[in-house]
C-alpha cells in the first residue's frame, strides 16, 4: 500500500471510531430519564413594616416595659435597705474595735464580710433574672409581631416584607406597618412579665 493509501485508509478509521462513538453517546443521554425544568420563582411583591417603631409602641412592648421599670424599682428599693444596713453594721464594726478582743474581731469582720458577698451575689442574681424576664418577654412579642406580619402582607398579596430601617427609599404605599401595630395590639395587648429567682435565692432549689 503506498503512502498516499495507507493516509487514506488510516483517515477513514478515525472517522468511522469518531461516528461510533458519537452514536453511543447519544444513545447514552437518550437513556437517560430528563428532569423536569424547575418551577419559575414568583414575581416580587414586596411590602415594609417599622419594626422599631411596633415595639416601641404596641401595647404588648409597653406593658413589657411598665413591668420591668416596676420590677427594677422594687429591686432597687431591696438594695438599698440591704446597702444601708451594712453601712450601719461596718461603722459598728469600726467602733468595735479596740473594745473586743481580737478573736472576737476577727469573727465580726469574717461575718460582715460574708453579708457583703451574699449581697453582692443576691444583686447579680436579681439582674441576671430581670435580663432573662426582658428577653423572654420582648421575644413573646416579636414572634406575635411575625405573625402579624404574615396576616397583614397576605391580606395584601405581598410574598416579601422588609424591615423599614433596611431599606433607603421606598413608597408609602408599601408600608404595612400601622396594619400591624393594629392587628398586633388586638392580638395580644399585654405579656405577662416572669422574674424566676435564680436557684441561689431559692435556698440552692429552683423554682416550682
């Protein structure tokens, strides 16, 4: 076979191995099941609620905070009782001295200063408590706060809602947010505020 030939020859064999393996891969994928195109994603419509301007101002937030500033003045009021009479009970302490003898000194120090502690660690235990009482309070209101958000912008048709301090500009038409406040305020006008005592307040039991 010249050369001429033998490039021929060798030409047509690689066009019928390209031809074969063409048809196989379109066997391969026409095997193969198809998935079914993806659901188009519904067009945007959006709405705005002030979510700062609701928890300042729903009666549930408010009623919150009534609560808390109550509770806070109270536990203030305890503080400074208990603040005042180990005032009185370090001054008799200073008086003491040089009265007593020094062992029996050493015990009244040893005692004010464990009042000190249990003081001390009453006042972090009643602010841990009112934290928690804030937190678990205020969360009551935003998940109601949600679903009145929910109500509001399917009543509106709207599949999107933004909070208002997120957003630059935007129509005052889209601005649910007195809905809201309304729906929110006839939903639950009041949370009732729980301040749990730590187990240390409880004589080391926590609370039934």
């Amino acid at each position: 076979m010249t050369g001429i030939g033998r490039l021929v020859f060798s030409a047509l064999i690689l066009l019928l191995l390209v031809s074969a393996n063409a048809r196989a891969a379109d066997a391969t994928s026409s095997a193969k099941p198809t998935s079914p195109p993806a659901a188009a994603l519904p067009s945007p419509v959006v709405a705005v609620v002030d979510v700062q301007r609701i928890l300042q101002e729903s009666l549930a937030a408010q009623s919150v905070q009534k609560q808390l500033e109550a509770q806070r003045s109270k536990f203030q009021t305890e503080i400074s009782a208990e603040e005042s009479e180990l005032r009185q009970a370090e001054q008799d302490l200073t008086k003491m001295r040089g009265n007593v003898g020094a062992d029996i000194y050493a015990e009244k120090e040893q005692q004010l200063r464990q009042r000190f502690s249990t003081v001390e660690r009453h006042v972090q235990s009643r602010r841990k408590a009112l934290d928690q009482a804030s937190t678990d309070s205020m969360n009551t209101v935003r998940k109601s706060l949600l679903e009145a958000v929910g109500v509001v912008a399917h009543e509106h048709g709207a599949n999107l809602v933004i909070v208002k301090q997120q957003v630059l500009w935007s129509d005052k038409a889209m601005d649910i947010t007195d809905e809201v406040l309304v729906r929110l305020n006839k939903t639950i006008p009041q949370v009732q505020v729980k301040v749990v005592p730590d187990d240390e307040e409880n004589g080391g039991k926590k609370p039934k």
